[in-house]
C-alpha cells in the first residue's frame, strides 16, 4: 500500500548516509512505499451506462444549451454520465 509520508522521510534520510548499501535499502523501501495497489473492493455502480437513445437525446439536449446537471435530472441519471455521452466518451 502506498505511504508517500513515510516514503519521503526514508528518502530524506537516506541523504545522511555515507555507505551506498544503506542507500540503496533505503530507496527499495521507499520505492515499494509509492507503489498503488487496486482495492480489492469496488462497489457496484449505482446509476448504468445510458442507453443508445438517451446517448442521442443527451446530445441533443446539450446542443440546445441544457446544462449537464439539468440533463441528468431530466434522464434520472448522475452528471457524469451525461458528461461521458455528450462528449462521446460513453460506452
């Protein structure tokens, strides 16, 4: 799991260090601090993709000036979706 605090730290003080063995430990340590891991959990999506026709309707009601959050509210859907659809990035 990351730890950039601790990671930084490590880092810090391995500039103190006179031998390069230490340094080295140092760094690989630091290093497996910065990794990111994916959870193993994600929870399931609460709003699904819109469909083709309410893709095409988003567009169209963007088009005529609607803003994204009035457009979700009129498909029931979250702003996030009609952002992906109106800018083509919908599946």
């Amino acid at each position: 799991m990351s730890n950039i605090p601790l990671a930084r730290r490590k880092l810090q003080s391995a500039q103190n260090l006179k031998r390069l063995a230490e340094v080295q430990v140092l760094i690989k340590q630091s290093l497996k601090l910065l990794d990111r891991r994916k959870p193993k959990f994600k929870a399931p999506p609460e709003h699904k993709s819109l469909t083709r026709s309410q893709r095409k309707e988003a567009r169209r009601l963007r088009r005529e000036g609607l803003s994204i959050h009035r457009i979700a509210l009129i498909l029931k859907t979250t702003s996030g979706r009609i952002s992906e659809a109106a800018n083509g990035k919908a599946h």
